[in-house]
C-alpha cells in the first residue's frame, strides 16, 4: 500500500520569541516494511540547523527560531510504500542496546498494579503472551478520546482505568518489561477508515519476541500494524519518540494547531 502524509504543527505566540530550538521527528524510518518517497519538511518562522539520527534510530531534524518570530509552522509531507507484515518489524537496528529497552521510565515505572497485571497474562509462547497482554491492557483501561493528559504514569492510567493510545502503549511496555522482555514506544501514521485528517499521531507498542524479532501491538485497535500504518519514531516512552520537542526563550502561552492528513494513493 502507498500512502501520502501530511503532518503540519502551528504554533503561535502571543510575544515574541527572543530564541528556542525544536527536535523534529516527523520522517519515517526506512525498514524492511517501508519505503520512503520525496519525505520533506517546510519551515516558517525557523530553519533547519541540523540533522542527525538519535540513539533509537530517529531521524530528527533540529530547528531554530527566527528572532522575533509570533509563528512557528513545521510541515512534513511524503509518501510512503508500505508492505504489509503482520506486525513483525524483525531484526533489532540503531546504536542502542536491546538490553535498554526494558528500562522503565517515569512515565512507566512498574508498580504494584502493573505488577498485578502482568501476572494475569498466560500463553504458551511469548507471541502468544503478548497478543493476550494487549487484550488485557485495553480491558483494564477503556479507551476515552476526552483524557488529554499526557504526563500520568502507568500507576495513575490504571487506577483511572481510561485513556488514549499513548497511555494504552505505556501501560503494555511496562508489563512486558516486568515479564522481562525488551518493549518499545513507537509513534506514527495510520490511515483510517472513516476521516482522511487527523489532530494527532497515533502511537502503539513492540516488543521484542524471540525468534521474531520486534513484533508491533496496537492495544488501542486491538490489532498489530498491517499496510496501513506507518512507523516514524521509537524510544522508552512517549517523549522520547514525540513529535517536536524543545525549549525556548519569550513567546510564552502558545497556542497549538496540528493537521494530519492520511491518504491512499
């Protein structure tokens, strides 16, 4: 399948910004699966200074801003060849050990309720093991496309028992970590069914399978990835793979604005 993305952030600040820096992940990684055609990223209000590949594989693009500037805008747009695999990513690649991945984080510190959880899951294999940790994540926390918070830990999803994709891929990395295996945050594009444009990129979670190698669970869709998702980043948790991040100087209370747009050629 080939799919044509379109991914714009707007930021606009009430002052002007004396100075700031952004890290851009928003370019697919090239893999097995997919293949990458005429990716760019358009800058106003800034300029690409650098770019470089992190630790996790990343591409990431490092952005300044003008002097003064009111309006940041960053739009990535490509197309890219997907090849449909199950869900199987395979053979580990990039700079990190496969051994860091079953660090926790803050935002998935493995605690007594993760730990209970985890217990629950049984399956002959550690396919199988997974496939059934995804079913029991989603049971035990609903999907709500009201919750905004981006910043509770594993501990606190749980006792909400609600969420959206980000809290379902936390929660299903820290239990596969405390079954002991290596589990990773990716973040991404997915076609949809029923709209074309989207307000945020959606996230899911591997994990490290013997014999397989990474194999993608999305907890949310209660699927693993096929032809209709495309991988961009990867790290231990949401803020290593998300989006844009940085810091800067003035321009504080921003507004935000994204558009996603995800078609089939």
């Amino acid at each position: 399948m080939r799919l044509k993305v379109s991914h714009t952030t707007r930021y606009i600040f009430p002052s002007e910004v004396n100075f700031g820096l952004q890290q851009v992940r928003k370019t697919p990684k090239e893999t097995d699966q997919q293949t990458i055609h005429g990716w760019t990223t358009t800058i106003q209000g800034g300029q690409s200074q650098l770019s470089f590949t992190d630790y996790h594989n990343n591409h990431v693009e490092l952005v300044s801003f003008e002097k003064g500037t009111t309006e940041l805008v960053l739009t990535s747009a490509g197309e890219v060849q997907i090849a449909d695999s199950y869900g199987v990513v395979g053979r580990h690649r990039g700079p990190a050990p496969l051994w860091l991945y079953r660090q926790s984080t803050d935002l998935t510190k493995i605690g007594q309720g993760v730990k209970a959880l985890a217990r629950q899951v049984e399956g002959a294999t550690e396919l199988e093991r997974m496939h059934n940790l995804s079913a029991l994540v989603l049971q035990a926390v609903g999907y709500d496309k009201s919750v905004k918070a981006v910043d509770r830990n594993v501990e606190q999803i749980l006792e909400d028992g609600n969420g959206v994709c980000q809290d379902h891929t936390h929660l299903f990395l820290a239990c596969a970590r405390d079954m002991g295996l290596p589990a990773r945050y990716v973040s991404g594009y997915l076609m949809l069914d029923t709209q074309t444009t989207q307000e945020a990129m959606h996230a899911w979670a591997e994990a490290y399978v013997d014999g397989l190698g990474w194999v993608g669970f999305d907890v949310s869709n209660a699927i693993s990835p096929d032809a209709r998702y495309v991988r961009v980043a990867t790290g231990l948790d949401y803020s290593q793979a998300a989006p844009v991040t940085g810091m800067r100087i003035g321009g504080e209370g921003e507004a935000l604005a994204v558009e996603i747009e995800v078609v089939q050629q």
